[in-house]
C-alpha cells in the first residue's frame, strides 16, 4: 500500500488569504492603531457629555467631536499599515522575501487588503456609538448610514496610501507628514465650494451626494492599491483596475463638482 505525500502548493489567491489574514490580525493589535482607538473613544465621550448636559446639543452641530476621532484613527491606521509594508525594509528582509514563490504584487494586495479588519472594527465601532446617540439626540438614518460608511472606505483608501508609499517612498517620516497634511491642510469651512466636495472628509448633505462621494473614495482606493502593485506588476489585471479607477474617479468627480454647493456639502 503506498501513500501519496504529494503536497498541493496553494494557489495565489489561497496564499494572498492567508497573507491577508495574518497582516489583518497584527494591525488589529498594532500600537498605532490601539492609539488611533483613543481618539474616537475620546470623541464620543465629549459629545456624549454635551448631549447629557445640554438639551439643545444636536448630532449635526455636536457631533463633529465623534466624526474627528475616527477620521484621525483612519490615519493612525495609514501610519501603522506603511510600517507593516515597510517591514521588510526595517528588518533587512526584503532578499530573502523576494526569493519566495509569492510576488511582491500578491504581498502588497495582501496588505491592502489587510486593512479591511480595521475598517470593519472602526465600522462596527462607529455604528454602535451611532446607534447609542441616537438615544439622546434626533438622528437622520439615511445619510448617516453612508456617513459612517465613508469611515470605512476612508481606512481602505489611506491603507492603500500607505503600502503605495511603502513601495514608491521605502520612507517611514513620508506617510506621517503626509496623514498630518491631510487632516490640517483641508479647505476652509467658512466659504464653502464645489471643489471641497473632493476632500476624502468632506460630508456631503445629502444621500445622493455621499453615494457619489463614497464611489470617489473607492476610486482613489484602487488607485493607490494600482499604484502599489505597478512596480512588480504589469499585467492585464492593472491594467483593468487603472482604467476602473479613472473611471470611478471621473464619474464621481463629474458629479461632486457640478453639485450646488447647499446639496454638496454640509
């Protein structure tokens, strides 16, 4: 009787998986992003405060406190998604990685797509806290569903930031000056545009808007995740995503920016 010892190799998508839950889990409990989830505990806890000390304290007016603490936990995110994507860098790893049968194309798609486990937890997280201030204060579901929505396709957009700036920059000072400038850096609320419409934070007023607002960060998401992958990877597949992106990024900005300014933004 003879046994078959034939090991089946994995096929890449079996092996990008396993990658991607193993970079998801250690995101999960990386320190920057332990810090990052502070700041929207931070954010909730004044705004819930105001609402039980004030009876006029609004979800639009007040609730801005809950909406700051998670955009900055996506960036805490970026940070800590470009140091893991610059392990191999830190740990003077990187020949012997690229000596394995998996491709640096798969391991990039593979940190990218890692950032869905701290998008789901600051989704899930951020429902939750909705959902309870809804409780104290009036809520409109409907626009705020994509709200908190956005907060995920945020974390994916700047995960995608940051293994692009691991791949083109190999620096870690980059993407932190970078996450800075997108928070700090952003167009005055006093005089409102079209053009605001395409800051990543930009909260549109109406579900329509959002809808196309969320199709422009998505965009952007594939963008970078290209971006990431085009330095090894040039086949058919980029390809494809190139043109899908440019797609969705020019359809929505077709739309953002042909928006009155009173149904664009709020």
């Amino acid at each position: 009787m003879t046994v078959d010892t034939t090991i089946t190799p994995a096929t890449p998508n079996q092996t990008m998986a396993q990658l991607m839950q193993f970079e998801g889990r250690k995101l999960l409990t990386s320190p920057l992003f332990l810090i990052g989830l502070a700041l929207p505990a931070l954010g909730s806890l004044v705004f819930f405060l105001q609402a039980l000390n004030d009876p006029s304290a609004t979800w639009v007016v007040d609730g801005w406190t809950i909406f700051v603490g998670f955009v900055l936990a996506a960036i805490f995110t970026m940070v800590a998604v470009n140091r893991a994507a610059l392990r191999d860098d830190r740990e003077h790893a990187r020949e012997q990685h690229d000596a394995l049968p998996v491709g640096a194309e798969t391991r990039m798609l593979a940190m990218v797509s890692a950032t869905l486990w701290p998008a789901t937890v600051l989704v899930v997280l951020l429902g939750g806290v909705t959902g309870f201030a809804a409780t104290q204060v009036e809520i409109v579901w409907p626009i705020t569903v994509l709200r908190i929505l956005q907060i995920g396709a945020l974390v994916l957009l700047y995960g995608a930031l940051g293994v692009a700036g691991a791949v083109w920059l190999r620096n870690a000072f980059m993407i932190p000056m970078i996450g800075i400038a997108f928070y700090f850096m952003h167009p005055s609320d006093e005089i409102l545009a079209s053009w605001h419409a395409i800051w990543p934070f930009a909260t549109p007023g109406t579900p329509v808007m959002a809808g196309w607002h969320l199709v422009y960060l998505f965009g952007l998401t594939l963008a970078f995740t290209v971006a990431a992958v085009a330095r090894t990877g040039r086949g058919r597949a980029v390809v494809i995503a190139a043109i899908a992106a440019m797609t969705m990024i020019g359809a929505s900005l077709t739309v953002l920016l042909n928006c009155p300014v009173s149904t664009c933004l709020v």
